[in-house]
C-alpha cells in the first residue's frame, strides 16, 4: 500500500511532521519554514525538501495527500499583550492557497484556542467549504494523549472524502472516574518524561540550562520544592533578610499569577512549554527539585521530542528553544495522524 504523500506548511522545526512520520503512513515531500533555524532542524531530521522562506513567496505548491500547520498564533494568543504578530494574522490565507494548489484529501491545522472564536477562522470555514471539504474542530489537551505536558490546542481537520474522525483520549486526570477505573492511564508526570536525565545536566544532547546569576540561585533556592511559587520565595528571602532580592515589580504586587517563577511537580504534567522556557520570570518552568530553570532537553522531552531528534548544536539556547515552545507535541500529532489516516476511506493514498 502507497504511503500519503505529506506537506507540513509553517513547519518549523518538524513536531509536527514527526508525530506523521511516527505512524508508518506519510512519505513528507514538501516543507515551508521561513526560520532560518528551524529550517535547517527540519532539514537535519527530514531531508532537503524543506524551501526556507516566507510562505507567501512559495511559487507553488506540489500535489499531496495530506496537509499540515498551524500559521503563527502570537495574533490570537491572550498572553499577546503587546499585539505582536497581529499583521500575520492573515496568513490563513496561505494556507488556503496551498489547500487549492496542492488538492489534498485531506488537511489538520494546530492553532491556539482562540483561533476558533475568530473572525479569521470563520472566514476560513467558508472558504474550505467553497473547496468541498468537510471540517469539524476541537481543542485538545495534549496531556489527555500521553504528552507529560498540559498544552490545550485547537485542531481543525478537514476531509474531502468520508466523515471526519477524532482520536480517543488515552490518559485522563489521576483523579478521574475513568483513570480510577483503569480506563485510562494517568497524565504522564514529569518525572517519567525526565527518567535517565542527570539532575546535574551534562550539557550533551542540550540538556543544559540557561546560566543564572549568582542572585537568581539565590532566588532559586528560596522556592521550595515540587510546586513552590514565587510568594513563598518572597516569604523565605524577607525572613532571611534578603529582601531587596525581590524584584520592585513583585514587592509591590502582593497579588497575581503563583507561576510565574514557581517549580514544577514531580508527579504532574509540565504546564504549558512556551518559547522562553528557560527563564523562570516568564512561568512556572523551574525543576521540581534542583535549583535551576529546566533544560532545553528537559522541555524537549516534555513536549514529546524522543532524545534522537535533533537540535544543532551550533544554533543558541534563545533559537532551540523558540522551536521547542512553538511545535506540536509529535505525540500528539501521531494519534491525530492515524486518525486522519483512519478517515481517509480505509487508508489507500491517490497520488
């Protein structure tokens, strides 16, 4: 049986390309990624088909099975409080041109939450409804599918043929009916997607953190461990006597967001994985236990990236780390893949 022939559009760094490959089903012959970086991390893990530039200046678009990407989403993030990015907005758009060009049978867009409340997105239901496709939409918790992450994504699949299918949950909330029953597994934790990786990083294969000032240990250690957050760090650092570690912004906002500057659980998923994972001021991304931000390989694996996918090594911390936050959990992407393969009229390619 012929494999699908894939597209990934807006590829970035390939998470989303490797969860189809992970099925056994997707040849990946044509890519677009406009970072230099990412680009060159598709290109490592992939091969050379893979154009890097802007999507709008692709001439055209090859004919494929199937699809994929998710056009940037800083335009509809809540967290986007300086409205960077909302110029690209529109780059629906050439998603919709390359549905047109390339004719799949079939295609799957990641996108944050609020992308589904858009005007954008209704503007595009009309438009693939124009191309006869039949979509459905659903924002899915990629913990729910083994990723030890709790990372919520809207998914828009698209069919031209058959009835649009979704993937079953795998894993539930340790406290749940279903995972109480043994329907389902427990979210993975991070300490299983950690297991093997030294707690004091060896810098090989990334797992290295950002290096901190001797002030931020201070702060660091100030936290207390498996799930402490930056209140009880204000507390401890007052009670020692040294207060004047406590940013000005913090000591004179008593109130807010306990992630920010907080540690992560032991025995939980990560909260969501974003492109500045290694500075604890931007989230809850210090290590349960060790005094420390969490490694790029750490946040690799709590996206789901397996330890042989690779990173350059000659790239910066800031770059690798933008492709981790940015990309679709693989894992995830692999139960979505197989069940657009089961989707696809028993799973027979066309072209």
């Amino acid at each position: 049986m012929s494999r699908f022939r894939l597209m990934d559009v807006f590829a970035g760094c390939g998470g989303m390309t490797r969860g189809f490959l992970d099925t056994g089903e997707f040849d990946p012959v044509f890519a677009v990624e406009a970072d230099h970086d990412a680009a060159e991390t598709y290109r490592v893990n992939f091969g050379g088909h893979v154009e890097e530039k802007p999507i709008e200046e692709v001439n055209r678009f090859p004919l494929v099975d199937v699809v994929i990407g998710g056009p940037p989403c800083q335009g509809f993030s809540p967290l986007n409080r300086d409205a960077v990015g909302l110029d690209r907005r529109d780059l629906w758009r050439q998603y919709l041109k390359a549905l047109e060009q390339a004719s799949p049978r079939a295609f799957v867009m990641e996108n944050v939450p609020e992308l589904l409340s858009s005007q954008e997105y209704e503007q595009f239901k009309i438009e693939v409804d124009r191309l006869d496709y039949e979509t459905d939409a659903d924002i899915l918790n990629a913990a729910d599918f083994g990723v030890p992450q709790r990372r919520r994504r809207a998914i828009v699949i698209g069919l031209k043929d058959g009835r649009v299918g979704w993937p079953e949950k795998t894993h539930g909330d340790p406290s749940s009916k279903e995972v109480q029953a043994g329907e389902k597994a427990p979210w993975m934790t991070f300490r299983e997607a950690v297991k093997g990786l030294p707690d004091e990083p060896d810098g090989r294969n990334w797992h290295r953190p950002r290096n901190p000032r001797p002030e931020s240990i201070r702060r660091y250690e100030a936290v207390p461990p498996d799930g402490g957050n930056r209140f009880q760090m204000q507390e401890k650092l007052e009670s020692d006597g040294l207060g004047h570690l406590v940013p000005r912004c913090w000591r004179n906002k008593p109130s807010g967001t306990a992630d920010v500057f907080g540690r992560l659980w032991w025995d939980r998923p990560s909260l969501t994985i974003r492109t500045e994972f290694f500075k604890p001021e931007k989230g809850r991304y210090l290590h349960p236990a060790e005094h420390r931000p969490i490694t790029v390989r750490e946040a690799a694996r709590l996206q789901s990236f397996d330890d042989d996918f690779l990173f350059p090594e000659d790239q910066s911390m800031t770059s690798v780390a933008k492709q981790i936050g940015n990309a679709v959990p693989p894992a995830l992407a692999k139960v979505i893949a197989a069940s657009v393969v089961r989707s696809l009229d028993g799973g027979a390619a066309t072209l």
